[in-house]
C-alpha cells in the first residue's frame, strides 16, 4: 500500500517533507555510473557507445548500424497498420496547431532619445531528440519533441531511441516519418546523450540535447549541460489529483495508475479533501491494479512512491501542490475554475473531471514533454521557444550617444573599468 497521510496528524509535516525528499530521479550510483559512461563516449566514441549499448540494451548493434538507413526506416514505418497512423497524424496536426501559436514576434523600436532595441528570435542550428524506449516505447513522444523543433525552424533534428532487444516499434518510425524526421540512431540512455553532445565520428555533435528519459538519461543531461543546452529535467512521470467529493474514485483510481504505469520512479499522489473519497479510491487502485495487464508495473510506481493525501480545504490542497510542483496535476472538482488561479507550479494543469492527464499524452495539443522532481517551480514544458534563442538588438544616433555617455562613463568609473569609458567618451564631439 502507498503512504496515507492525514494533514490533521501531528507527524504529518515530517512525513510530508519525506515524500518531497524522495529519491525517485537521481542518486550517487546513478551519477557515477552516468560520468563514467559519458568519459568513456567522449574517449572512445563510436566503439564505446556501441558497446553501452549492446550491454543495456542487447542491441546487437555495432559502430557502423548506429543509423537507421532510410530503406530500414521506410519499411518498419509500413507495417504500421492504417488506424495507428491515422491517430499519429491527428496528434501530430493538433501539437503542431497548438505549438504554431507559441512562436515569438521579433520587435524594434526607437525610444524618446533615439535608441532603437530590439529583440530578434533565430532557431537553434542543430538539436537531439531524446525518445524514451527501455521500459515502454513511445512513438508519442517522437511527435511532442520534433514538432515544436521544426515549428521554430531546427535545421538539424537527430533523433535518439533506443531498441532493446534489437527491437524498434515500427510506430515509433512511423511518428518520425510524420514528423519529417530522417536522422534515426538506435541508441539511448547516457551513452546517447553523450554521443550527442560531444559527437562521434559517426554522429555529429548537436547544440542542444531535449527530450524525457529515465533517471540514467535525466542525469546524463544535467551532467553535459553547459557543453551543450538542455530543456529540462523530463524524468519519471509523476501526477497529482486534486479532487473533493465531487470526483469519481473509479476515475482517480485510472488516472493514478495512469502515471504510476510508466514504472521505476514514477509518483501517483492524490490530494484530496473528503476522507471518504481517499478510502475508495485506494479500494478502487487495489480493484483496477489486479485487473491490468501490466500491473506489476502500475504497482511498483503506485506503491513505492504514491500517497493519499487528506487534507482540510481546498487552498491547503493548492498549498501542497506547489510545494509538490508535479509534473502534472489534474483538478478533480466540479468548478476548476475556481482553484486554477491558486496553482502556480505545475508543468501542466488539467481541468475537471473530462480532462484526464493521458488526453495531454497523446492528442490534446499541449506538450507532454514536463519538468518533474520538482523542477516545475521554475522550468516550463517543452515547447517552441526551447528550440529558440533571443538575441537584443541595439543601436544609437549620435545624439542618443551623447546623451547617455555621462552615465555610462560613470559607471565605467566605479567599475574601474576606464577602457569602456574611453570607448564611449572618444565617439563624442568628433
Ligand atoms: N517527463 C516527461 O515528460 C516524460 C515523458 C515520457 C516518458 N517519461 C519518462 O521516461 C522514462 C522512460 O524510461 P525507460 O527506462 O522506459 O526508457 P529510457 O529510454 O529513458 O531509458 C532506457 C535506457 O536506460 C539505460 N539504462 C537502463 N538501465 C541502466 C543501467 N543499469 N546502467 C546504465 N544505463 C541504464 C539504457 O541505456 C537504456 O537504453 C520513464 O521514467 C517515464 O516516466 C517522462
Ligand atoms: N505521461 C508521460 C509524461 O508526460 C508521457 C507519455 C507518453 N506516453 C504516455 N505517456
Ligand atoms: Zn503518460
């Protein structure tokens, strides 16, 4: 069974502040186990990856089938059965509607004095994708990181994914082919990040690395952040419900398995605010759980780190939620209006009981790709300006310069810097 708490008990600020601290994505042995792997790719590369890769995944790769061939890509996206391309290309032209709306507007103007600024949006040359594929495969998430990197003009998209087993989702393909995406390696975890960051002689190096992933990949990006940019950290999927005695526990329940099934650290939390609910939801997770298939999945992530939460209101409700700051929290109430406002970190909201978190995995437009353990107190879901960066736009009139030398050089002065003085003040009265 997963934790109970009760906000009334006399322990449970104790208890709670445990359940915040849980180590879900990261650890000592997975970061020394991601640095090693990563000098090893930046050492040996192509052979190295190779390598990780035949001994987590038992690829049977070697460094010269790293990359789909087009044929390969071309014939595994075929033996995708009609429907599930069609519902790919629904979800594709509703995250590309969706992200079009999100593209920024470079502005200029000239101010009183004469000074013109600006701001200019250029894409980013080169980006890896990250497509999760130890556990589950999700063709899904081929769509929620290339569409958003092509909306902002991405020349290069290289996608990562790996097949255990030798194995690729031929769903996954069929994704990438909607998506426009050609650059297919079968590799993931660390030794994927690295090859992507540093560059292989095989793959060549990008500018930025995004995507979700494990905990292995999760660190791996926090380790390579610097030599090249990353979104977020996008790790093990985690929700939390907010309901009162409006919700249906049959409802909750799903939706608590829903995350919980991504497996090894993913968090279901409920939080709500009628005790009777909380009892029959749990009723209702025990009841579903052993109906699934996958169950010893959705059990592992229910049980190891899920909670029900009672709490006395609806605002103390919106409290721990943002001290949570999940990844995604869904407003189990009859009026979510109402509450919204009091939500301010989540990676995304989803409102009322209609509105189930897996409507935004696959077809609702939004991205699912979020920040988790904690992040979303201040990173964003990926999205069109993650493939973008702003660049100022400045420029003076010789007037605009004479007016703001004075203060300019006195700054300089208390700086000490007499240089940058000097290279205003010698443009004057010339
Ligand atoms: N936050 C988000 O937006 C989001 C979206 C989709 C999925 N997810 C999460 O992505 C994750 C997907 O995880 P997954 O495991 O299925 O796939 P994954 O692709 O993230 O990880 C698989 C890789 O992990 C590496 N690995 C596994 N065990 C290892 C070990 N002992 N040592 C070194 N490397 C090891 C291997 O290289 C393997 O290729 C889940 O946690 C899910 O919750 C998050
Ligand atoms: N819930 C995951 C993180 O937002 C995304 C996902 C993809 N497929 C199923 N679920
Ligand atoms: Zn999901």
């Amino acid at each position: 069974m997963p934790l109970r708490l009760d906000s009334a008990d006399r322990d449970f600020e104790a208890r709670f502040s445990d359940l915040l601290a849980g180590k879900r994505e990261s650890s000592r042995d997975v970061s020394d186990a991601v640095a090693a792997i990563i000098a090893d790719v930046r050492s040996r590369g192509d052979a190295a990856v190779a390598e990780l890769t035949n001994r987590y995944d038992k690829a049977g790769v070697t460094a010269d089938t790293l990359r789909l061939d087009a044929r390969e890509i071309g014939a595994a996206a075929r033996q995708v059965p009609d429907n599930v391309r069609a519902a790919l290309q629904v979800a594709h032209d509703r995250i590309r509607a969706h992200h079009e709306k999100q593209k920024p507007q470079d502005h200029v103007y000239t101010d009183a004095l004469g000074v013109t600024l600006g701001t200019r949006w250029t894409p980013v040359d080169a980006v890896g994708i990250y497509v999760p594929g130890g556990l589950a495969s999700y063709p899904s998430s081929v769509l929620m990181n290339a569409v958003p990197a092509h909306v902002a003009g991405v020349s290069r998209i290289a996608m990562v994914v790996p097949t255990p087993n030798g194995e690729i989702n031929p769903a996954i393909l069929a994704a990438a082919e909607i998506a426009g995406i050609t650059e297919i390696y079968r590799i993931g975890g660390a030794q994927a990040v690295a090859a992507l960051a540093y560059g292989t002689a095989s793959i060549a190096r990008v500018d930025k690395v995004v995507g979700p992933g494990n905990a292995y990949v999760a660190t791996a990006k926090r380790q390579v952040f610097g030599q090249v940019g990353i979104d977020m950290i996008a790790g093990p999927s985690e929700v939390l419900v907010i309901a009162d005695g409006s919700a249906n526990p049959a409802w909750v329940a799903a939706d608590l398995i829903a995350q919980a099934e991504h497996g090894a650290g993913a968090q279901s939390i409920l939080v709500t605010t009628d005790s009777r609910l909380a009892g029959a939801v749990a009723t209702e997770m025990e009841r579903q759980l052993a109906l699934l298939p996958k169950q010893a999945l959705a059990r592992e992530g229910w049980e190891e780190f899920g909670a029900i939460i009672t709490v006395a209101s609806l605002d103390q409700a919106a409290d721990l939620a943002n001290r949570i700051a999940s990844e995604h929290v869904e407003l189990a109430l009859d009026d979510p209006q109402a509450l919204l406002p009091a939500i301010r970190h989540a990676g995304a909201i989803f409102l009322g009981h209609h509105t189930p978190e897996a409507i935004g995995d696959y077809v609702g437009g939004s991205n699912h790709v979020l920040p988790t353990a904690r992040s979303a107190r201040f990173a964003s879901g990926l999205g069109v300006l993650d493939f973008m960066k702003r660049t100022s736009l400045l420029g003076c009139t010789p007037s605009a310069l004479s007016a703001l030398a004075e203060p300019a050089v006195t700054i300089a002065g208390v700086e000490d810097l007499d240089g940058h003085g000097r290279s205003i003040s010698i443009r004057l009265n010339t």
